[in-house]
C-alpha cells in the first residue's frame, strides 16, 4: 500500500502520541508534588524526633538542677550538660550535624515565682525537591537552602521525697552551721536521715545516721562507711511545714505581757483567774503557788 503524502492537515488530525505529551507536560508538577509529600513528612517526622528528646532532655536538667556556680557542680554535673548528654543520645548531639541543643533556666508558666528548666533543641535540614515549587526555607548549609527545625520542653524541678528525722533548714545559706554535734557518743540515728541546708559538723562521734544531707559540707556525721554516708553539695530544702503557716493564729498580746498570780490559800482580797466558757486570752506567765486557788 503505498504511504500516504505528508500533509500538516494531516499532522493535525493524528492523535497518535497525544498522552506522551500531556505525561511530559505533568512531570514537573507530578515531582514537585512528590517531593511537598515526602519532604513534608520527613519534616514532620524529624520535628517529633526532635520533641521527644527535648522532653527528656528538660526532665534530665530539671533532675539534676545543679548551675555552674552552685557547690554541687562539677565538670560533668550541671542542668545543661545533663540536658546535651540525653539529647546526644537520641541523635542530636549540639554542634554536630547543623544541631545546636540549648538548655537555660526559665520562670514557671504555672507559677512564676518558681524555676523550670527549658530545653531548645535546633536542626537545620537541606531543601531538595522542593525547591522546584521555589522554596527556599529559611537557612543556608554552606550556600545552600535549608530548613530550620526546632523543639521546645519546659520541666519543674522535683525533689526526690525524703523523709528526715531531723531537718535544719539554715535560711542564712550553705556557709551556715546547721549542725552541729560536739561529743555526742550516746546519739543512735540508726537509720534514719539527717538533712540541713547549712553545714554539718560532727566531733568526736558521729551520729550513726544512714544519711547525711548537706547544702554545705558535710562531716563526720553519718555512720562509719559502707553504712553511712555523708553528702555535700545538695539541692536547697524547703520548709515542709511552710504551708500550714497561715493556720498559725496571730499573737493578740504583741511585746505587752503582764505576769499573773493568783491568790495564796484563804486570802480573799486577791484578783482571782476566772476561766469561763468565753475564750479569754492571757498574757504572760501565770503562777500556781502550793495551795492557790487559780480557777473558780
């Protein structure tokens, strides 16, 4: 059969091939597309990879709430360095991999009077197929497009409970004597824990307690090791009795109190004290002599 002429009517009319171009014509949105999906989620992914560890990161610092110019510090024992080192652990250790992992101390969001630990952890990821669509993110990794990453976690500090058998709170500081033991061989704390904010000092004999806590120094007041121990350098403790404060009722004589004697036995001219079902209030000693009639 012989080949028909070539005509541009012809050419026109053919639709042979019409779905290549159209596919050709919907590549670059198709990829564009393509890359918005995976970039974003692995943009999702990455940013609760993130949280997750500033979670534990802020629990870690607000365990070990221990600043640089606190007397527990040490070289590996400070808020933000606990902070890094959990970071570290989940993949994000701070200045590797465009990472930095910041831990600083912050006011409470619930009660401003009282401080949280604040863990900010930042990545910066490449752009890839998304800066086909024109996207640039917000960064550059040398020169080039990037996307910063962060997440945030906020924790309160929680003391371990304790329960102390004695407890000085020494309000003047670590450099305060809380306390003190001079001789002191028939004390048996067996046992127990002893806990100050001040120092702890103890001459001649310990206080055969299982535990000593101290804001300052701590010596020779726990039991001989392995049984004892005596620990410096430890959290500030607040008053446990603080909150029953306000039920403490006001003094209603002030600085004016007045000594009161009732009357020897027989002697009638005397101001007797009276105690009636009225809640009365008196202020000073009261004084009880043998055979006195104090109340009629």
């Amino acid at each position: 059969m012989p080949e028909r002429p070539f005509w541009p009517t012809t050419f026109l009319s053919d639709q042979r091939g019409g779905v290549s171009v159209m596919l050709v014509l919907m590549l670059i949105p198709m990829i564009a597309v393509l890359g918005m999906a995976m970039e974003g989620s692995g943009w999702f992914l990455g940013k609760r990879g993130l949280q997750n560890a500033a979670d534990s990161a802020a629990i870690a610092a607000s365990l070990n709430h221990c600043r640089a110019t606190d007397p527990c510090h040490t070289t590996d024992r400070t808020f933000d360095y606990e902070a890094q080192a959990v970071a570290a652990s989940f993949g994000f250790a701070n200045g590797v991999s465009n990472t930095t992992v910041a831990a600083v101390t912050v006011a409470c969001p619930a009660d401003s009077t009282k401080t949280c630990y604040s863990v900010t952890i930042t990545k910066l990821v490449p752009i890839g197929l998304v800066g086909i669509m024109g996207y640039n993110g917000d960064a550059t990794i040398s020169g080039r497009p990037a996307l910063t990453i962060a997440a945030n976690a906020i924790a309160s500090s929680q003391l371990v409970p304790n329960t102390y058998c004695l407890l000085a709170l020494a309000s003047g500081g670590t450099n305060v004597q809380g306390i003190r033991s001079n001789g002191g061989n028939n004390i048996d704390l067996t046992g127990c824990k002893v806990a100050t904010n001040g120092k702890a000092t103890c001459n001649g004999h310990n206080l055969k307690a299982a535990e000593v806590d101290a804001g300052g120094s701590s010596s020779n007041c726990a039991a001989d090791p392995p049984t004892g121990v005596d620990k410096t350098g430890q959290p500030h403790l607040n008053d446990p009795y603080a909150a029953l404060a306000s039920s403490i009722p006001s003094d209603a004589c002030g600085t004016a109190k007045a000594n009161f004697t009732p009357p020897a036995a027989g002697n009638t001219l005397a101001t007797s004290l009276t105690l009636t079902a009225t809640p009365k209030v008196y202020c000073g000693n009261v004084t009880v002599p043998a055979g006195g009639t104090a109340v009629k």
